[in-house]
C-alpha cells in the first residue's frame, strides 16, 4: 500500500501533464480520457506547461533576423504552438462586452459564432499587443538573448498561472468548459499552481542575475491583474467566468505579462 500511493500519484501528475500539453497546445499527446481527467483535476499542470511554451515560442526571437521579422514570427509561433481556440474566447467577449443586455443576453452572445465589431477590435489588440511585445524583445535578444527567452517564459508561465488560479476561486455561468475545469478545483488548489510558478524566478538567475525577481514578479502582477479584472467583470457580466473567459485570460495575461516584463527589464 505504501508504495502504490507514490506511483500512482507520479501516474495521475504525468497523466496531468500530458493533459494541460493536449489541451493547451497542439502537440499531439494526452487527448485521451485518462489525461483530460488528470489534467481538469490538476491546475497546477497548467503553468507547469507553460516553461515549455515560453521557451519554443522565443525562438523566433534569437534568430539572426531583423526585428520586424521576428516580431512577425513570434507571432506566427504563439499560435502556431498553442492553436486558436484562446483567441475564440477573446472575440466572444470583445462581441459580449458591448452588448446591451443582461447576463443572460451576454452569455447568449458567447454561444453566437458570428463575429462582430466589439470582438474584432479585441482580437486586433491582441495581436497588435503580441506583435509589439515581439518587436520590443528583438533587440534585447539582440544584446541578450537568455534575458529574452526569460521575459517570455515568465509571462507565459504567469499568464497560465493566472489562468489556472481563476479557475480555482471562481465559479461557472454555466455548464461547458468553464465548468469542467472549476467544478473539480477549489481555493487549496491554486497553491501548487503558485508552488510551480515559482522556480520562474530561481531558473532565471543564472542568466538574469538579481533583476530576475523583479521581472518575474512584474510579469506576475501584470498576469493577475487581467485576471482579477475579468474575474470581476465576468461575476458581474455574466455570472461567472466561463471556457471562453478562461480563454481570454490566458491571452490578455501574457501580453500584459511581456509589455511587463520588458518595462521591467528595460526601466528598473
């Protein structure tokens, strides 16, 4: 008995991280059952995901290529890597925030596929967001490329974090997404997810020095920040946060985590 405890939760948190690495990006592991289920039970997978993310997604950024370029592959590779479907949760709430109406009308305007004006100017500062962000680390990648790779590991571990962290104190508007993922986490499980988030600033200081803290602790309280906000937007909006509000968190959050991050590199 002793012993099958240890294995079978090293099973269900390696079951967990191919999950989060299946849902949250589109290599082709953990679409199974088994996976799905560990990983809507385990919060903390989501940002522990999240140092893998960053680091692919930066790559573009150490290229020997102008910065235009790859501010414009940076771009490519985010979605490239962790697909569209966030980025769905964004426009759904761009259309519902400019809606007329009560929760319910809001919460109709979510299930509507059709895109209109309030979610297209979304998506558009998104992107634009992403794209600057690019353009702003290109020539710190130029000077220093680990200090780079670092601002986009810590956002995106931050932006995950926050993610997972509304997931667990928030509640669901409805049946969907938002619910499966809320309905199995409570308030104790966003410890581990702020536990995993940690070691952001500890890997960093090889390469950054003692500025790590400060710029992981920037691209945190920029992460949290859009969290806290659509937490109270959506609770009072909505009534309660949702797939697509979940979705939305994890794109404001890193591109308020990377104009963080490089404030806090390039002013501090």
């Amino acid at each position: 008995m002793a012993l099958t405890r240890p294995v079978s939760a090293l099973r269900d948190a390696a079951d967990a991280l191919r999950g989060a690495l299946g849902f949250l990006t589109r290599i082709p592991v953990g679409r199974d059952e088994a996976a799905w289920e560990a990983f809507a039970r385990s919060p903390w997978s989501v940002p522990a995901v999240g140092y893998l993310v960053g680091a692919l997604v930066a790559l573009p950024l150490v290229a020997p290529v102008p910065a235009p370029t790859a501010a414009a592959g940076f771009v490519v590779i985010v979605y490239a890597l962790t697909g569209i479907t966030h980025l769905d949760g964004v426009a759904d709430l761009g259309d519902a925030a400019v809606v007329h109406g009560d929760a319910v009308a809001r919460r109709e305007v979510l299930k509507d596929s059709a895109l209109g004006v309030g979610g297209t100017v979304a998506l558009a500062l998104v992107v634009l967001g992403l794209a600057t962000a690019g353009l702003s680390l290109a020539p710190i990648a130029s000077a220093t490329p680990l200090v780079a790779v670092w601002i986009v590991v810590a956002a995106e571990v931050s932006a995950k974090a926050a993610t997972a962290t509304l997931a667990c104190v928030a509640d669901a508007a409805h049946e969907g997404l938002g619910s499966a993922l809320a309905d199995r986490s409570v308030l104790s499980d966003a410890l581990p997810v702020l536990a995993v988030t940690t070691p952001a600033a500890l890997l960093a200081w090889p390469a950054i020095g003692d500025r790590a803290g400060v710029l992981v602790a920037a691209a945190l309280t920029a992460a949290f920040g859009v969290a806290a906000a659509l937490h109270r937007w959506s609770a009072r909006r909505l009534g309660g946060i949702s797939g697509d509000v979940l979705g939305a968190t994890t794109e404001l959050a890193r591109v308020a985590a990377l104009h963080a991050g490089v404030i806090a590199w390039t002013r501090f």
